[in-house]
C-alpha cells in the first residue's frame, strides 16, 4: 500500500515533546531495522541513538549494509525488515535511489517504510521521486539530532504497523470472499459442515473443531430436538451424524449447548462458540483454541459468519432440491437418477465381487386397478422395508412403478435370495397380498463402464426374464446386447428400404389338383436390399411385427394384391384370385376391415378373387374380436382360408365359429404323406374340411408321391416348388400364358 503525501506529512510533525510516549514497556518481539550507509561510523552513531527505544512495545533489532548492492541483498533475505535507514550517495551517487527502486518495483515491497539520509544536501532526490517511491522522510545527516531521528523512526514504524493491520484485514476479507465463494460449491450439509471447519482455520490457530445442529431433515432417522455432529476436524470419521454426547468432551458439550440457547457467540481464550442463524436454520460452530483469538480475527470471523449463516440456510434449501430431484417421494429410497449414479460407482469399483439388478414386481397394476393406488402404495413401502431387512451392504433404489434398482455383493444377491424375498406375502392395509417378480441381474465383470450403459444392461437382462417361461431371472452377457443391436439394425433398415420400395410381392401358383389348371397364388413378402441381397421373411417378418411396421406393410400388401388382380383382369386372367397373409397386429387395428374394403372399392376388383389367410395363433389372443372382424370381411365377398391348421393350440370349437372357405394343410404335415404311417393328421384335415364343406389346399408339394397320396385323398388344391417357385409379378403372368 502507498501512503499518500499529506500522510507522511503528518508523522513528520508527530508531536514529540513528552518523550515518555516513545520509551514504552518492551516485549520479546522486536522490528528488523536495516541501516544502509558506506560510512561504518554511522552505523554505530545510529545504533547508539536508538539503543533505548521501544516503539509500540517491541525493541528494535539491527541488520547493516555497507553499499547499495549489499542492501538488496540483505532486504531478499530478510522478509521481516520493516524500516531501511538509508544513504544516498555511496558507491555510486544514485545508488540510494536504486535501493529504493528495487524494494519497490523489484520486490513489490510496499509496506517496508524508508528513510532517505544524505551527507551532501546537493544530491537531494527531485520530490516526484519521494512520492512516486513511498519515501516516508528525507534528511540530510547533519540535521539528524537523536530526538528527530527517533521521532523519524516512530512514525515510520508506527506507519508500517497501520499499513500492517490494512494488509491483514484486507488479506482476511479477501479470504473470506473466497472461503464463501469455495462454500457456495459445496450442497450438501456434511460437505459444507467440512468446508467451513476447513476455512475457519484459516483465520484461527486450531486442530479441533465440530459444526453441530440437530439432526432433523438432514441425519435419517433423527425425529427428535437433539444436536448432532454435521462435520468436524480432528475427530474420527464415525463421529459423523451421532449425537453430540458422541464427543465425550463435557465442557465442549456444554458450551456448544448453551451457545445454541442463548442464541451468541461465546468467547475465552481457550476455545469459541459460534452461533449461526439464518431463515429458521441453526448451527453451533465449536473450536479450541491453540493460542488465543486478536481483535482482528474476531471481526473477520464475525464477518466470515455472516456468510455462512446465509450458506448455511442455502445449503438446507440445496439438500431439499436435491432430495427432490435424487429422492422417491414414496420410499424415500434413491429414484432413477440417484441410481444411475450408485451404478456409476458400481461401474467405476475395483471390487470384482458385484451384482447390480432390476427387480420387477409382476401384474402390480392389476393390484392398482383392483385394490386403489393407496394399498398398492403401501404395497411397495413393505416392499421396501422387506429389502431393506436383506442387509450384505446392499444399495436400493425405486426406478419405476413397480421397478426397484439394488447393487450388492454377489453372494447376497442371488436368485435363491432375491425370489425368497417374494417367498411371504406382504401386507399392505389389511390385505395379505402373495406377489413375485422377475429379475434382470448383472456381474460387474459384465458391466459397462458407466452408469447409464449398466442400467440399460440389466434392463436388457430383466426383459429377457419377463419373456422366460422357466426362470424368473436372468444375467446380462455382452451376446443379448449384441442381438438386441442387431434387431434395432434390422429395424431401422427395414423401415428405410421398405420406404425406398425394396420390398417385393412375389406369387406361388396354387393349381386345382385334378385338372392342373392355376386357380390363384399366394402373395409372398421379399425384401431384396439395396445390395441386391434377400433377407428371409422368417427373419423379417417377426422384426416387422415386432416394431409395429407390419401394420403399414400389411395395408401395402393389401394394395398391391388388389392392383394385381386388376392387373390379372386386364388380361383376361378373371378366374385367378390372390391370396395374402394377415397378422395378429392388423386385426387389432380398429379399421382392419374397413381398410380391405376401401382398397377392393379404390381398385374396383371382384372382392372373391381376394382372399385372406389367417394362422389359427390369431385367435388365442381375444378370439371374438378377430371372428367378428371376419364375419364383416366374409359379409363383403371376401375369401377366408385358415393357414397352418394343427399347429397352433385353438380349440375344435373355434373352428365351427369361423367364417371359413378354404383349410390350408401345413407342409411340415404333407413332407412325408407318402410314407407308410405318416399321412394321419393330413389325412384327417383333409376329411375335415371336407366334412365342413370347405376347400382343402395342401402346400410344400415338391414330388410325385406326395401328389399321388393327396389325390388319393381327394384334395381340392395344392402349391410347391413341384409345380412352381414362389415369382414376381412379371413372371407370374408369364407362368400364367405358359399354363393357360
């Protein structure tokens, strides 16, 4: 700090008269004087002179330099000098002010306070150099009696002390600006606590403190007013969140209590009790003390506390954001996000010996819809405590509505365990209800290496389980994933090549078996990609249903057999109809059927030479609904054919029900027909239909015997690579001129 002109004026003019004022009682503690002078008898002229003075309670203390270049070095070594004594011409004329150069500019020492003394009154330094240079006097040596150079000496030492106490209350506050600063970073209560046991001492010498406040809202489980140890230094890492008689310390006990009731800082020399309150939030900051607490610090810390009453409050608010955000509002257990970042933890631990999983409670929303959200609340609360009680250092989350998150060690968290968790029924209100759940489970030497990545492995795991018949658990291996990305790849191409028209109809002919003549085709689905390469319908079918795209596939299929019909008519073809395969998804549309007859209207085609084939599968799921929508297709003219009868599970009396014209005979049944013992079920289809008055058509015909066996049973119709290959259009109509 450079004190100003008028500043140095007025020590200048100390009044000096009572020289009691100067010679005070001294102290151990001394002010490093450093007297820079060519002359050696000045030296000790001067030291003579001031031999007897105390300033401020301290004696002063010696250090010489004979030339300017020594003075410089002396002051580099010495970082305590408060006062130089110096000459001004010595080894050369200007070396003085070059002292005064480097102290200022060089070592950016501003609180060193300097006197300027010269033999040669005509080698005064120019004004602009005493104040740009924070020059507290000059004088030449002559006018230097002791009572002037002791008044000298005063003031310049009393100047530093004043500049001293400036420096230090402005280093406090700057580190106080930057503790609360560093504290504003911190949100959590325990952090905090920490952060400002840390940071206070800074300001105070001390090697143990406790930040405490009760337990409320912050420590689980504590329900009543008592104070609890929230951070601390020098205390053991147990100490944390217990109550505070957990310090064993009566006296510390005693006054960190009554400073929490009489609502004040508490001050001795041996220790200090810090209120802290701010928007209904409490704290008591305890410290003892190595050496006692200067005015100085007790208005930094006073300051300091001010702050961090207001963080205090801020960090509460922070916890309850937190809780928000991190919490199940339900469980009080860690919700999704919280849980991702326990799975980070998982995923980055160098212990091998984890399992982190998915427990889905099964048919919960029937438990919802039946018995009211309330007892299914409670529900998942005794669920809750029930894995709670499981112990092993396991880790529980609420992830979903009736999915719970848990990471534990493996031998804790085995299936055996986990399904003897659900062994007991749970009650909930006055209910006794028996549940289970399946479990998505995964070893950490196959896990990701971050949170996100695990959770979607273990839920990969737990679908897997959902759709097991036989157990209700599965662990993840890298193999699902792998399938699973394969399958959202075969999606997301299908859908593009399905938009670029890459999918193809190509027609098997099915032939009347007497006479050989074509009486129509079945529309096969191919998807030939931009490659040139087919992929099988078995692969892409399912693919297609699975992502919904059979829905908007199905309605183009619909489209392109009405066109080929027209297309058949147009050349004189009238008697051949296409047949097109129908799935679960298309009947459960609520348009399904109106959506066939807008197409038949749109292409003006003879609804007869339209058929629909339906699997006997269809009807396992909601039966009436699928017979009712035939009844309304049969209602328009349409053909009706059951294909693969007597693979599925439907019953017999289904059978009866449905609006049928033709039985199809599966080919895994015609494929031996002709061996002795093997045309049984076949066999019987065919009699069946024929007892129903429908048409029978056996497909997969590919040889001589097979047909031979099939007329023997008087079957109506056939298809197979016998009579022809499934072909696109273009050569459909041209096995039709060939066969006409």
């Amino acid at each position: 700090m450079q004190a100003s002109e008028e500043t140095n004026d007025d020590f200048l003019f100390i009044d000096d008269s009572d020289e009691d004022e100067i010679l005070e009682n001294s102290t151990s503690n001394t002010w490093k004087v450093l007297i820079v002078d060519d002359d050696p008898e000045i030296h000790s002229v001067t030291q003579l002179a001031l031999s007897d003075l105390v300033v401020l309670g301290q004696r002063l203390e010696y250090i010489h330099a004979y030339s300017g270049k020594d003075a410089c070095q002396q002051i580099e070594q010495h970082d305590d000098i408060v006062l130089v004594l110096l000459d001004v011409v010595m080894e050369t004329d200007d070396a003085g002010l070059n002292v005064v150069k480097h102290i200022r500019e060089t070592l950016s020492r501003q609180d060193i306070r300097i006197v300027l003394r010269t033999g040669q009154p005509g080698y005064a330094p120019e004004e602009s150099v005493i104040k740009d240079y924070d020059i507290n006097d000059y004088k030449t040596k002559t006018e230097l009696t002791r009572r002037k150079l002791v008044t000298t000496v005063y003031a310049a030492i009393r100047s530093y002390q004043q500049i001293e106490t400036v420096t230090q209350n402005r280093i406090g506050l700057e580190k106080i600006i930057g503790a609360a600063a560093d504290l504003l970073e911190l949100h959590s209560v325990k952090e905090y606590a920490d952060g400002v046991l840390s940071q206070l001492q800074l300001l105070s010498d001390s090697e143990f403190s406790v930040f405490c406040a009760r337990g409320q809202g912050i420590v689980d489980g504590a329900d009543d007013l008592s104070l609890y140890i929230l951070g601390h230094q020098g205390l053991s890492a147990d100490k944390t969140k217990q109550k505070l008689d957990a310090l064993n310390n009566n006296f510390a006990q005693k006054q960190i209590t009554s400073c929490f009731q009489q609502k004040q800082h508490l001050f001795t020399d041996e220790n200090i009790s810090l209120y802290l309150s701010s928007g209904g939030f409490r704290a008591v900051i305890y410290i003892e003390l190595n050496s006692p607490v200067n005015d100085i610090d007790k208005q930094l810390i006073e300051v300091f506390l001010t702050n961090i009453s207001i963080g205090y409050e801020n960090v509460h608010l922070f916890q309850k954001l937190r809780d928000a955000a991190y919490k199940d509002w339900l469980t009080d257990l860690p919700n999704r996000l919280e849980f991702v970042n326990l799975l980070d933890d998982f995923a980055q631990s160098n212990e091998q010996d984890l399992v982190a999983g998915l427990i889905d409670i099964n048919h919960f929303s029937d438990i919802n819809d039946g018995l009211g959200q309330d007892l299914g609340n409670q529900l998942l609360l005794a669920v809750t405590e029930r894995m709670k009680a499981m112990g092993g250092n396991c880790q529980f989350a609420r992830v979903g509505a009736d999915v719970f998150g848990i990471i534990g060690p493996a031998d804790c968290l085995t299936p055996e365990n986990l399904n003897n968790l659900f062994k007991q029924a749970f009650s909930a209100g006055e209910q006794y209800l028996p549940i289970n759940a399946c479990f998505g489970l995964c070893h950490k030497d196959d896990a990701g290496s971050r949170g996100v990545k695990v959770l979607n492995q273990i839920n990969i795991a737990l679908n897997l389980a959902k759709k097991s018949n036989q157990e209700h658990f599965v662990y993840y291996k890298q193999e699902m994933e792998d399938k699973t990305l394969w399958r959202l790849g075969m999606i997301r191409q299908l859908r593009t090549d399905f938009a670029e028209n890459r999918l193809e109809l190509w027609y098997q002919p099915q032939l009347n078996l007497n006479s050989g003549k074509v009486i129509g085709a079945e529309a096969l689905l191919r998807w030939r990609t931009a490659d040139g390469q087919f992929i099988s319908p078995a692969v892409f079918i399912p693919l297609a249903e699975y992502s919904g795209l059979i829905i908007e596939i199905g309605d183009w299929v619909i489209k392109q057999a009405c066109k080929q019909i027209k297309s058949l008519e147009k050349q004189s073809f009238n008697d051949v109809s296409i047949s097109v395969n129908v799935s679960i998804p298309q009947f459960k549309r609520e348009n399904f059927v109106s959506s066939i007859i807008d197409a038949i209207k749109h292409y003006q085609v003879n609804p007869s030479k339209l058929e629909l084939e339906i699997t006997e599968n269809i009807l396992m799921d909601e039966p009436q609904i699928v017979i009712d929508a035939l009844n309304q297709v049969k209602a328009e003219g349409i053909s009706i054919a059951l294909d693969d009868f007597g693979t599925g599970y439907s019953s017999l009396s289904y059978l009866q029900k449905l609006p049928l014209d033709r039985l199809k005979v599966d080919r895994s049944f015609v494929i031996d027909i002709a061996k002795p013992g093997q045309s049984i079920i076949a066999d019987t289809i065919i009699n069946l239909g024929k007892q129903m008055d429908l048409k029978v058509i056996a497909e997969g015909i590919e040889d001589k015997d097979q047909e031979a066996h099939l007329k023997s049973q008087a079957c109506d119709e056939v298809q197979g690579f016998f009579y022809a290959k499934p072909m696109p259009a273009d050569e459909f109509l041209a096995f039709l001129k060939n066969n006409s």
